[in-house]
C-alpha cells in the first residue's frame, strides 16, 4: 500500500526530531474531542470528530499548531440532543474511559514541554468529562508554574445571534434539536462537501421534544432517520456563514489568550 502524503500539520506524520523542534517553538498542540454516531441518513457516523477535526486543520493554516491524532470515539449519545444509542454505528465510550484518556493525553503533552494546548469539543455530551479530564491532570502539574494555558473550545458556541437569526428567520429552536439538521448540514457542506448526500436530506421533526430525559428512551422523541429538525434548506453559502463565525471566534480567543494572530488562511 502507498504510504499517504506526510502532512507536517498533523502530529503523527512528525518525527521525533520535528515535534521537539514544535514544542520549542512553542506551538499550539490541538486536540479533537467527537463521537461515532449517526447523523441522519445524509452525514456520517463520524460527523462529530470529523467537523471538530477539520476546523483544527485549518487553524493550522492559519496559525502555528499540530493537529494532533482525534478523539474518535465520545461519551454516550443522548436522545434529545443526539438521538441516543438505539441506531446501527452510534459507538460510545463511558465517562471513565473517555475522563482517563484525556488526563493521561494532557501530561503527556505537559512532560513533552507543550505549553499552548486547545481542546476542541464537537460532541455535546462529552463536555463535562473534558473538564474532569483537565481538572485531574492540572491537580498533578501546577499550570501556572509551567506556564500553561489549556483552552476547552467547540464550534457551535462561537456561531453568533445575528447569524442564527439571518438562518432562521428568527425563529432559532436553539442547538440541542439541531442534530444533523440544518447548522450541522450546513456547516459540513461550508468545510467538507463531500461527504454530505445532498439527495436524502431529512425534512422531519421530532413529534416531541421534552425539556427533560426518559428512560428508557421513548421512540417518540427521536425521528426515524435520526435527525431531530429539518435539514432541507441546508447549503455550502450557509455553511461559510457559519464558518466565518466560528473562525473569528477562535482568532479573538487566540489573540486573547495567546497572543497570536493568524498568518495565514484558505
């Protein structure tokens, strides 16, 4: 088999030598965090890791960073904000696996000498477990002693009010209903079209969605094909409005906790 490309954004394509050379330069090691779970029938199972995972390539464009090797799999779906565990390919973790594999990843990076570390969360219900996560690694290594910063991001939160007005008239349901609908159609399509079936875009609602959780899980707040809200209406133009948010959003949390602006971009 052909060996892929070296890609020298990406930490695994690095030797040795060439990480020791980043970690002197003081790069930003990135870290993505996502889940293996459906997402309708027009986005893959990897969409999560896979969304989080091509924002960080391109911040890598823009500033000075290694990629480093994703988090694939993620803590377990919820019905009401990511339709649960009851389809086919929905793959999860436990909270202590998903705790222990990001403490023992950060001091890693802290005994290598990696000083700027961000961590990009793209499944929701992983969030808490990265905070445990960074809690129990700064519990053993003083950050402010070794001059350590670790910044726990995701995508959605840097999407601003005016944009989510503009995509739904005004009507935005908020985020947990949008799973696989129309904001994560369409910030895919705006970054990596590909792997969007435009031909089977969902255009269902749940027929309820309950400010609460159920269990067991009754079928009736989860939409057959997976998706929580419509996807129809979803496009590439929409998709770099997004975008555009969520890289302005990281280059002002750059710029403010790092000192860096970017030098460079597609």
């Amino acid at each position: 088999m052909t060996p892929p490309a070296l890609d020298k954004r990406l930490m695994e394509h690095l030797t040795w030598q060439e990480f020791d050379q980043k970690v002197r330069e003081n790069a930003i090691f990135i870290l993505t965090a996502g889940a293996i779970e459906e997402h309708g029938p027009h986005l893959p199972i990897g969409f999560d890791y896979m969304m989080g995972y091509e924002i960080a390539l391109e911040l890598a464009n823009r500033y000075p960073a290694v990629v480093m090797p994703p988090l694939t799999y993620g803590y377990r779906s919820q019905a009401t904000i990511g339709g649960g565990d009851r389809f086919p390919g929905t793959t999860c973790i436990g909270a202590e696996a998903l705790i222990a594999t990001v403490r023992d990843i950060l001091e890693e990076l802290l005994r290598h000498g990696v000083r700027r570390i961000v961590l990009i969360n793209a499944h929701l219900e992983n969030q808490n477990f990265l905070v445990e996560g960074i809690e129990l690694a700064r519990q053993r290594h003083d950050l402010n002693k070794l001059g350590c910063k670790i910044l726990l991001t995701g995508w959605a939160p840097f999407v601003k009010d005016a944009t989510l007005d503009a995509l739904f008239n005004g009507k935005f349901p908020g985020w947990d209903p949008e799973h696989a609908a129309l904001l994560e159609t369409s910030a895919m399509l705006g970054i990596n079209p590909d792997v969007v079936d435009m031909e089977k875009l969902p255009d269902e609602a749940a027929p309820r969605y309950p400010k609460y959780s159920i269990f067991p899980t009754p079928p009736d707040i989860v939409t057959k094909n997976g998706a929580l809200a419509p996807a129809t209406g979803s496009s590439i133009e929409k998709g770099k409005m997004i975008l555009a948010d969520v890289f302005e959003g990281y280059e002002l949390a750059f710029q403010d906790e790092f000192g860096l602006a970017p030098v460079g971009a597609k």
